[in-house]
C-alpha cells in the first residue's frame, strides 16, 4: 500500500490506472479506523481492481459549535490498519491541499437536507458533498462505498450523483455492530 498526499500525484495515479483498462473503487473517510471501516475496504477490493481509501477530517462538514480540533486523528496507526486490508492508496491531503485560503464553493442538495441531522447540523451536508465532490474529480472512482450508518449521508451523496449526472457506482454497506459485553 502506499500513501499519496498531493492531490496531483493521486490523480496521476488515478489516470494510470484507467488508462490501462482497471477500476478503482474509492472508500472515503476521516479516519480513525474501526472495524466499519474495515468492511467497507473489504467490499471494495470485492467491487474493483484497485481500493483507495480517503483519509481527511474535512474541516468544511463541521459546524462552529463542534469541535474539529478533538477529532482523533493518528495517521501511523490508520496506515497500518488499511496496510492489513487490500487497499493500494491510502490519500491522505492536506488541509491546504484540499482548500486553498480563497476556497469558495459549496455544493448543495436541497430538500433531504432540510430534516434529521441536516435540519440540527446547518451547512454540515453542504461540506459533505463539496469534499466528496472534490475526492471524485481528484480520484475519478467507478465505485465508491459508504457505511448505511449514516443514512442520510448515503442518500444525500446518492442525490448529488444522479442530479450532476456522474457515472459512479454507489453503494451502501450495511451497518455493522461490534458485539457488547453484556450480549
Ligand atoms: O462519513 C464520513 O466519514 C464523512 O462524512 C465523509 C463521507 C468521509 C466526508 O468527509
């Protein structure tokens, strides 16, 4: 497995891949892997040839109220979670990379946004959509998984898929529980 950081080298990347006749299916995330996560690589290495896995805690998806600096975040020990995996990329950008000080776009699904986590958390799906937006243009996946954890997030992105007319395949993972002490 290897670790991109720039965004030019992962869409180098990216082409090669396409150019030779492979698929890639791309699982994004902001790391801190779990077992979730895992099973989410694990599909896609089932649904393409090539599995890169997005590792960025986008500062767009977070209101002012919640706090973005306590995300956990530990590259070394996700590195090696996904090294376990079969994933080829890990991509892991830079803030800077990512948005550039005069970043000035959202994207916006409107209607399923207005209820459940989309009415309590204002501009949190905007900044969902515009970094996913972003990981498919850099990545140019043909499949990308998500966890049916957070369903309306799978149904958002769904949405922005068919309404911008791209041609990825999305696909929802069913939840998956770790088993409690007291079961
Ligand atoms: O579900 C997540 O972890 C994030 O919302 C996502 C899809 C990686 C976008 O930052």
């Amino acid at each position: 497995m290897q670790t991109i950081h720039s965004l030019a080298e992962m869409s180098r990347w990216s082409d090669g891949i396409i150019a030779r006749g492979n698929s890639i299916a791309l699982v994004p995330t902001m790391g801190y892997f779990h077992e979730g996560h895992l099973n989410l690589m694990r599909l896609a290495s089932r649904l393409a040839d090539f599995v890169v896995v997005s590792l960025f805690v986008n500062p767009l998806q977070f209101g002012p109220l919640e706090d973005l600096s306590c995300y956990p975040r530990d590259l070394a020990r996700d590195s090696g979670m996904a090294a376990g995996e079969n994933v080829d990329v890990l991509f892991a950008p830079t803030d800077s990379e990512m948005y550039s000080s005069d970043f000035n776009t959202r994207l916006r699904v409107e209607g399923i946004t207005d209820t459940l986590c989309g009415k309590q958390r204002p501009g949190h799906f905007e900044g969902v959509i515009t970094v996913v937006a972003k990981l498919f243009n850099i990545i140019k996946p043909h499949t990308a998984v998500f966890g049916r954890k957070d369903f309306q997030q799978l149904c958002v992105i769904r949405k922005m898929v068919r309404d911008l007319n791209w041609d990825i395949k999305i696909v929802g993972h069913p939840i998956v529980r770790e088993k409690t002490a007291w079961l």
